[in-house]
C-alpha cells in the first residue's frame, strides 16, 4: 500500500510544481461563453472535473453490478 501512496504523492508534486510554473492568464472559451482565469486554475478546475468524473463512473458502475 505504500508504493502506491509514494506514487500519487510523487504524481500530486508533479502537478503541483506544472501548476506553479503556468501562472499566466489565459482566455477559456466554452461555446458562447468567453472568460479569463489564471491558467493554473483552469489546470486544476480540469483536474478536480476528471476526478468527479472518474469517480461518479465507478460508483455508477459499482451501483449497476449490486443490481
């Protein structure tokens, strides 16, 4: 179990240090709507979105094999 601790923390500092180093703000642009936001944020908002996502699929998954 700890390989894998060292791994995500090894990954989780890796991301954090590309987060520092991107910084600048950026423009997003998502069909109509248009905003600027610091592209370490956009980074993050990116990530945490994939983690939901990754997460509401295995439970969706694990929910339809109790059935």
């Amino acid at each position: 179990m700890t390989g894998k601790y060292d791994v995500l923390l090894v990954i989780v500092l890796l991301f954090a240090t590309f987060i520092v180093q991107n910084a600048q703000v950026v423009e997003v642009r998502f069909l109509f709507w248009k905003a600027q936001a610091s592209r370490s944020l956009v980074l993050l908002g990116t990530l945490l979105l994939g983690l939901i996502a990754g997460w509401l699929s295995r439970w969706a998954r694990e929910k339809h094999s109790e059935s």
